[in-house]
C-alpha cells in the first residue's frame, strides 16, 4: 500500500492538487466540524510536502486544537473556529482560532489537560496565546523536509 493509497479515502484532492500556499477556513464550533477542518488541513499539508509522519503528527495537533475549541471556548453559547494555514519556505504554519472565553487557569474540565503538551512535543514550535479582541490561538509549526523530496514516504498525487 503506498501513501496516497493509505490517505487518498481521506483527503479533499481537490485542495491537495492546487497546490495552495494558504489555507482560511471558518467552522462552527461544534463536533462535526473537528473531522471536516481535520481533512481540509491534512491535505493542505500533504500538498505542502508533509511526509507520512508529518501528516500523523498534523492530524494529531490539529484534532487536540480543534476539539479544545469546541469543549472549552464558548460555555454555553454558539461559537465559531477559525482556521489558518499557510507554508513559509519550508515551514507549515497552523494557526487555530476562536473568540470564546478565552485561557483561565485551575479551571475545572473532564479531559486530562495533555493536549496542548501533545501539541508542543508533536510540533515543531508551537504556542497559545490570548486574542486581544478576545478568545485563544495556538499557532502550531511543523518544519517540511521538502529537500528530501524523493523520500519514500512522502505522499505524493499523480494527475
């Protein structure tokens, strides 16, 4: 099975064969959006030239992200989660928005708080940091071996 084989069932082609530098999506911010915003930002960085462990950790960094917006931003009330991602030479950059209620300390959740120290020992930068006019972002760092690009595990799509 080769790596396109094993994402093709998964991946919006149709982002991925554009060959976009950017990405800005707009989600609601309830479950089923986790899995669509999910799909959309794997493929943008399997275009980008993620290799297959690349778009693992991206798909796990991104579905902590995305699901702490949805579980802890907006108590109460319906809320949105903006989603960014753009290349910068050899560098994907993820950003994950909203402008709920933002960060507060000691408060009470059901998780096991591990996901934004997922998102940091997965990424390779990653921060989170207040919205002035409100809410929270993690903006995430993955760096691309786009100069091994003849590596056998890299995702490729053939037209």
């Amino acid at each position: 099975m080769t790596s396109l084989d094993r994402y093709s069932d998964r991946l919006d082609l149709s982002v991925v064969g554009a060959r976009r530098r950017t990405l800005s999506e707009r989600y609601p911010a309830i479950a089923d959006s986790v899995p669509r915003a999910r799909r959309k930002i794997v493929a943008f960085a399997a275009g980008a030239g993620a290799d297959v462990d690349q778009i693992e950790s991206v798909r796990l960094a991104v579905s902590e992200a995305l699901s702490n917006v949805v579980q802890h931003a907006y108590p109460g009330s319906p809320g949105k989660i903006d989603v960014t991602a753009w290349v910068v030479e050899d560098e994907l950059w993820i950003l994950i928005a909203d402008d709920g209620s933002g960060l507060h300390a000691g408060r009470e959740s059901e998780g096991l708080g591990l996901g934004l120290a997922l998102i940091a020992q997965i990424s390779d930068g990653f921060v989170v940091m207040e919205r002035a006019s409100g809410g929270t972002e993690v903006r995430m760092r993955f760096e691309l071996d786009i100069a091994g690009d003849d590596s056998p595990s890299r995702v490729r799509f053939l037209r």
